[in-house]
C-alpha cells in the first residue's frame, strides 16, 4: 500500500523538485498552511476525506482481525491466515482504484467507499459471526446473557492508553463478558446493588474490585472468572472458534468486501491529497489532516469500539463508530471538497 502511494505521488517529487529549483518554495510552510483558506481547507480535508479514509482502513483490516481474534474467538494464527488471504485477493484492487481515479476521478470513489462501508459494515461483521463462529449465535438464541446491574455502576469503558481502572461490579461483569465474545442484554437493578450475570439457568454475582489488594483482587477475578466460564460453557457459549465449523470461504468473502473498501478509500487518497494543495506548500498542508485523520480518528477505533461494545451488550455496536465518521465525511467530502483529477500539480 505505502508502495502504491510513493508510486501515485511521483509526479508530485517532480513538481517538488521543480519548484524548489526554482527558489518558490515555502520558507515557513506550517505558518503559510494555517493561513486563510488553506485552514478551512485542511479541516476540510480532515474531515471530509482524511477521516473516514482512515476508519475504513482500519475498521477493515485492524478491527476486523480484532473482532475475529477477540470477539468471535477465532485462534490467532487462523485469524492472521484469513486476513492474509483477503488482502491477497484485495491488494490488485488498490491498482485498479488508482487507476479508475485516473479516469473518473479520486473524490467519487473514495467518498463510495465511505458509502459502502456505512451501509454494509454492520450485515457484513454479522456475516463474519455467521461464518466464523456459529455457535455463538446459536447460544444468543437459546441461552441469552443478561446483566442486572445499577445503571449508575455502569461505565463508558473507554481506556486508550490502558491507565483507567473500572472496578465497579457492573464494568467488570461487562468487561468479562465483552472479552468473552458474549453479546448481552442490560437490565436495571437497585441502587447500590452488587452487578449479577444471568445465563440460562445459572446467575453469577459480580464483586467490586475498588478498594481491594492485588492478592485479593485476583483471588476475586479468579473466582468470579471460573464461575462465569462454567456458566457460559453450560449455556453453550463457545471458549473458542470450532475449526471445524468455520466456513473459510464465506469468512473470507466477508473479509475480502471489506478489505475492498479499503483499495476504494486508499488507492485515490495519495493523488488526491497532492492534488488538493499548492505545490509550494503541499508537504505540510496534506500531512497534517492525513496523519491527524488516521492516528486520532482511525487510531481510537478500537479503543471506543470497544467501550461501545461494553456500554450495550451488542457486538456490532462499536461499528457505529467507523459508520458515522464514513457518513461525516461522505456529507462533508460530497459538499465542501472539489475533484482534482485534472488539476495541475506544477501551479
């Protein structure tokens, strides 16, 4: 991919290397970038193409491994090997974008890539869970997972840099359960009430983990751990991916469609990012919406994907996530940004 974008932006060193022989290059170009209308352009850029780039990108390759390794329990190495295989079939689709942004334009294909991630992601990661782990489904469907817990304990788990603690009974139950692959429900309790895990016909009670020593908060976690694993066992809730009832090819279809997406929005976004800026200023100016866009907004992903999963129960609720920054950025891409397919990167 990085390849790919050092090939699209070669007549754009050319350029560079004119204008710098030329002596009209940029003696402050960070100043000259945040100037007038080359800000707004830059947010802009941001976040009407540069954001939901980066969602995409990620939500397709980093969360999608995640969710099949840690949500749906499928074991590493089969989880890096479908990965693999998608993105074998997935990487001549970076050349052929390219080259239609060539003829079409960049701004139409990576906004419809935008497009079609929103809308699919959802019945898309559904399919993944279909395919990859069935037994998850078949569990949810006869032995559903409720937490009965005071929704003032409850909390918005999102932990970036991994320093929050959340003890309550009700986050670590949410917490465990989330880690476990196991979607839930949510029901209130009384205040003050310790957070209790019903499935099928076991109940588990939770602890609160404020307060505690190590030793103690282990021997809890160990405790509570055990009992909650029995209990899922029991109802039919997979430790693990059965290898033998994973359908590889429909995984890999599902993986593959998203990692399309990705040959949609990172196959133009090189050129287009050139194009976008004046030659005299165009290395500032393009990398900080660029890398803004893809370390904040696609580097968060999994963090907030994460505590939206643990906040509700629903495994394909942190896909809401990536879905209103591709949306955003299809609004704000579709109304405020040109094409610049032919525009010349010499000026």
């Amino acid at each position: 991919q990085r390849r790919f974008a050092q090939l699209q932006a070669d007549p754009h060193r050319h350029a560079q290397q004119q204008m710098k022989s030329e002596g009209k290059g940029s003696k402050t170009p960070f100043r000259d970038s945040l100037k007038g209308g080359n800000l707004k352009l830059m947010l802009l850029v941001l976040l009407g193409a540069a954001a939901g780039q980066a969602v995409v990108w990620y939500g397709g390759q980093f969360y999608a491994l995640f969710f099949l390794s840690s949500m749906l329990k499928v074991d590493a190495t089969t989880s890096y090997l479908l990965i693999a295989a998608a993105l074998a079939l997935g990487v001549p689709f970076f050349i052929f974008f390219g080259w239609l942004s060539d003829r079409i334009g960049r701004k139409k294909i990576i906004l419809a890539g935008c497009l079609l991630a929103a809308v699919t992601y959802i019945p898309i990661f559904k399919g993944l869970t279909h395919f990859a782990n069935p037994a998850i489904e078949e569990a949810r469907s006869s032995s559903p997972a409720l937490v009965v817990a005071d929704p003032n304990t409850c909390s918005f788990q999102f932990d970036p840099v991994g320093l929050r603690k959340f003890t309550s009974s009700c986050d670590v139950a949410t917490a465990a359960l989330t880690k476990a692959g196991v979607p839930y429900d949510v029901q209130p309790a009384a205040a003050g009430s310790l957070a209790m895990v019903n499935v099928g016909s076991a109940s588990v009670t939770s602890y609160e983990a404020a307060g505690l020593t190590k030793e103690e908060g282990k021997a809890k976690a160990d405790a509570f751990g055990a009992e909650l694993k029995t209990a899922l066992t029991t109802a039919g809730y997979p430790a693990k991916a059965d290898g033998s009832r994973i359908n590889y090819a429909g995984t890999i279809f599902m993986l593959w469609l998203l990692v399309l997406y990705v040959t949609m929005v990172y196959g133009p976004i090189a050129a287009y990012l050139v194009e976008l800026f004046p030659t005299r200023i165009r290395y500032t100016s393009m990398s900080l919406p660029y890398h803004i866009g893809n370390g904040w907004f696609g580097g968060f992903l999994p963090a907030i994907s994460f505590a939206l999963v643990a906040g509700t129960g629903n495994l394909y609720y942190g896909l809401w996530y990536p879905i209103i920054i591709a949306l955003m950025s299809v609004v704000i891409g579709g109304l405020f940004l040109r094409e610049t397919k032919d525009v010349d990167i010499t000026k």
